[in-house]
C-alpha cells in the first residue's frame, strides 16, 4: 500500500460508514412516489393502505385527478397541491388548489377563495413570502391597490393591494367591500408578469413556499435518529432505523 492509500484510509470507512447510515431502511416508515413528488419522512402518505399507524408528522393525500397522481396537503379546511418538496433544506412548495396548474377548473383569472390558514401545521412561510389582498365588492379601489378587471361584476370593484406592514388596513373601511382574501406569494415571482393586475394567476400559479418543519415533541426521538410516528394503540411513537419501536427515542 502506498503511504497515500494508508493516509486515505480511514476516510473511505467513514464514507462507507455514513452511506451505510444513509441507506437505514426504517422499515416502518415506507416511502412513495406520487406524481413527481417523493413523500417520505417527515410526511407521509394518508392512503398508503394502513390506518392505525403513520411515520411522520404531515399527511399527503396522493389521488388521481383523472390525469395523474396529484399529491395534496390540507390544512385549515383547504387543500394544497404540493408541487415539490426540498428534504434537505426542509422546504416544500404548495400552490393553493383551486388556482394550482392542475386543478380541473384553471383559469388565468382565478379567484380566490380563501386565505391561507396554516392551523397547527408545524411550518411557517418562508422569509421570500409576500401577501397579496383581494377585497371583493368594493364601491371603489384606493390609489395604492390595483383594481382587478377581470373579476369585477355589476359594476362593483375588486381591488388587489401587494402587503407590506407599512400599510394601515382601516382604510379599506370607506370602500364598503364585502370580503377580503388574504394570500402568499413568493416575491420574485411577481417579476415573471409585467402587469400583476392581469398577471396575477400566473403568480398565484407558482405557489408559495414554507420552511423549517419540526415538532418539539419529536426532538429527542429525531436526535436519537428516529423518526416521529403515531399508533393507534399507543399514541406517539418512535420508529427506529432496525424496524424497533420506543415510546420515547432510539438510545436503548
Ligand atoms: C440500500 O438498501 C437497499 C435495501 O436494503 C439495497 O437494495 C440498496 O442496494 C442499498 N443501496 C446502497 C447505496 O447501499
Ligand atoms: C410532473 O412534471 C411534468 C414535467 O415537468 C409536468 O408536465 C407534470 O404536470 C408534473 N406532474 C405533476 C403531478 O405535477
Ligand atoms: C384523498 O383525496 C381523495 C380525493 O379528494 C379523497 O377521496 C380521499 O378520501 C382522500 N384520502 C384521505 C385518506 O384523506
Ligand atoms: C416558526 O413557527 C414556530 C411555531 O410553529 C415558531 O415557534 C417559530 O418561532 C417560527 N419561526 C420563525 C423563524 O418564524
Ligand atoms: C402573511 O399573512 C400571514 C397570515 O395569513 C402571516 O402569518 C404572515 O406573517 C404574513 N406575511 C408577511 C410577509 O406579511
Ligand atoms: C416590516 O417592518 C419591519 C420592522 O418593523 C421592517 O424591518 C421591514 O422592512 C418591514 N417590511 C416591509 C415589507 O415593509
């Protein structure tokens, strides 16, 4: 052996040890393809057939629109198409259904119908986040908001306001709207339209984007390198990398 192979040496079992790591099958925790999505750990597949247990903390609803297999995510009474999903910087990708490229119903002047609502999902919008507000039914459009041709009926207005915290919201107050929509894009996505007043579908299209996922319930078993589930029998559960089970982590 060369003195360089020696010297090398250890390097190559420290990489056949970590691939090996890599490759731990947890067996309870199956992954899927849906679409050209991957749902694995930290998500899991609601119709993967077993009901009385899950490896993971977010379900993925992966059903067929007739098209393809669409994998969905709901949460505040409303589902979400999840476009991709990032494991290694925890970011997945969403698109509120009703305006996503594969809903049934597209429309490149979509309204939408409701805000984003992330309940207790354990995720928050990424920093890149922007809030667009339609206010529906308006008897007019203050200067700082576009007014949105495209959806007005009967001659009442619908106006578009890009949010910033600057902005005092009581002074919609004197253009009696009747609902106002609160949504989330991401911010340089607003550049791929020259006009958002007419643009603004495609915008919405792109989705928006969530980050750092982690339940503090599940710190100690994931630093003991398991992975959060749930059992009917026995509520919390944490799976280990040999196919084991722990009411609590992984160390024993
Ligand atoms: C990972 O494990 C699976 C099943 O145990 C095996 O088929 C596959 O070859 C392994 N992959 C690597 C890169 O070791
Ligand atoms: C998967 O990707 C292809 C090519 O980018 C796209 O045409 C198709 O709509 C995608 N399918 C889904 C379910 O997103
Ligand atoms: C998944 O979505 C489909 C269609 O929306 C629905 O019929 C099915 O019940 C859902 N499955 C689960 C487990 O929520
Ligand atoms: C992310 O959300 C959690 C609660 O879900 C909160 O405790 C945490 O402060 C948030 N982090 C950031 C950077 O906003
Ligand atoms: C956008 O609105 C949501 C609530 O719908 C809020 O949690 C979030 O902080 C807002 N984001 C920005 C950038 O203002
Ligand atoms: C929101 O307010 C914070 C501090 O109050 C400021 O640093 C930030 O630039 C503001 N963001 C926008 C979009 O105005």
């Amino acid at each position: 052996m060369s003195p360089l192979t020696i010297l090398l040496l250890p390097f190559f079992f420290i990489i056949a040890i970590s691939a090996q790591y890599k490759n731990s099958t947890y067996p309870n925790c199956p992954s899927y393809d849906c679409g050209n999505v991957t749902i694995r750990y930290p998500f899991w597949n609601t119709d993967s057939g077993s009901t009385t247990q899950f490896c993971g903390y977010e379900g993925i609803n992966c059903s067929d629109n007739g098209k393809q297999n669409i994998p969905k995510i709901s949460f505040g009474g409303d589902s979400y198409y999840v476009q991709s999903i990032d494991y290694e910087l925890e970011i997945v990708f969403l698109v509120d259904y009703d305006v996503s490229p594969v809903s049934t119903v597209r429309d490149s002047c979509p309204r939408v119908r409701h805000s984003i609502n992330l309940g207790t999902l354990p995720f928050n919008f990424s920093v890149f986040s922007v809030n667009l507000s339609f206010h529906f039914d308006c008897n007019g459009c203050p200067s700082f908001a576009m007014e949105i041709t495209c959806l007005e009926q009967n001659d009442r207005k619908v106006c578009l306001d890009v949010m910033n915290n600057g902005t005092d919201e009581s002074v919609w107050d004197a253009y009696l709207c009747d609902q106002e929509v609160v949504t989330t894009v991401i911010g340089e996505k607003m550049r791929l339209v020259p006009n958002l007043a007419t643009g603004f579908g495609r915008v919405l299209e792109e989705g928006f984007e969530l980050r750092s996922w982690g339940v503090d319930d599940c710190d100690g078993c994931e630093a003991s390198d398991g992975r959060c589930g749930y059992r009917d029998s026995t509520g919390f559960v944490c799976f280990c990398m040999d196919g084991t089970t722990s009411k609590g982590d992984c160390k024993d």
